[in-house]
C-alpha cells in the first residue's frame, strides 16, 4: 500500500511539474500568435502577471543555481521510495523525459534565463490591459 502512495506521490509531482513547464512555454507561444491574431484575451492582466511571474520564478532559480522545489521533491520521494530512474512509475517516467535532458546544468540554467528575459521583453512590446479602477 505505502509504495503504491509512493508512485501516486512521485507521479504527482511529475505532472505537476510538467503542467508548469508547459504553461510557460505555450502560453508564450499563445502570447505571440495570439498578437498577430487579434487574440484580445492574451493581453488579459492576470494571465500575463501569473505567467510573467512563473518563468520569473525559474529564471530566479537559475540565476542563483536554485535547485527547483519540485525538482527536490521528485527525487526526495524516489529516494524515500528507494526508486531509481530504470524503475519509475511510468507518468512519472513519462514527465520525466519530457523535462529533463542530458544536457549541462549551465544550458539549463542560461536558457531558462534567456526566454524570462524574452518574456519580460514581451510584457513590454505587447503588454497586458491593466485592470481598471471602478468608480464605486
């Protein structure tokens, strides 16, 4: 029973944490297409300041070579689990190669910081509609 909570757990995490990268990266792409379309709702405040804030939060990470806290809770389950990469529960392993690379953490690191920079460029050139005051 406990190492079936454990897989629930780890897969969570898993999905959790790819949810997040994909918010980022295509509601980026929404941002973008959505302006060459005439989308109104991509200039929606709260939208932008969430996602802005998002990739912020990696690109902070990056900048002082945080390790990400969902990335710390992911293996702190494997490793409570005694569960090693070969062995994961398949959505976790499946979340798994769609985020993680066998890449450097320097190239991480520099492209998580290069696209918030983007992001925060894109907040500027086509920004959001600020809310407005009511009157009441």
């Amino acid at each position: 029973m406990i190492k079936e909570l454990y897989s629930i757990a780890i897969s969570g995490v898993y999905v959790i944490h790819l949810l997040y990268a994909l918010v980022i990266v295509i509601g980026f792409f929404l941002i973008i297409i959505g302006f060459f379309a005439g989308w109104r709702w991509i200039r929606n405040f709260t939208f932008r300041l969430i996602h802005l804030l998002m990739i912020g939060i990696v690109a902070v990470e990056s900048i002082f070579n945080a390790e990400c806290p969902l990335t710390w809770l992911e293996y702190k389950l494997m490793s409570l689990d005694h569960i090693k990469h070969s062995s994961m529960p398949f959505i976790a392993g499946m979340a798994d190669k769609a985020l993680y690379y066998n890449f450097p953490i320097w190239l991480f690191n520099a492209i998580y910081i290069i696209f918030g920079l983007i992001v925060l460029i894109v907040w500027f050139t086509i920004p959001p509609v600020f809310p407005k005051k009511s009157l009441s």
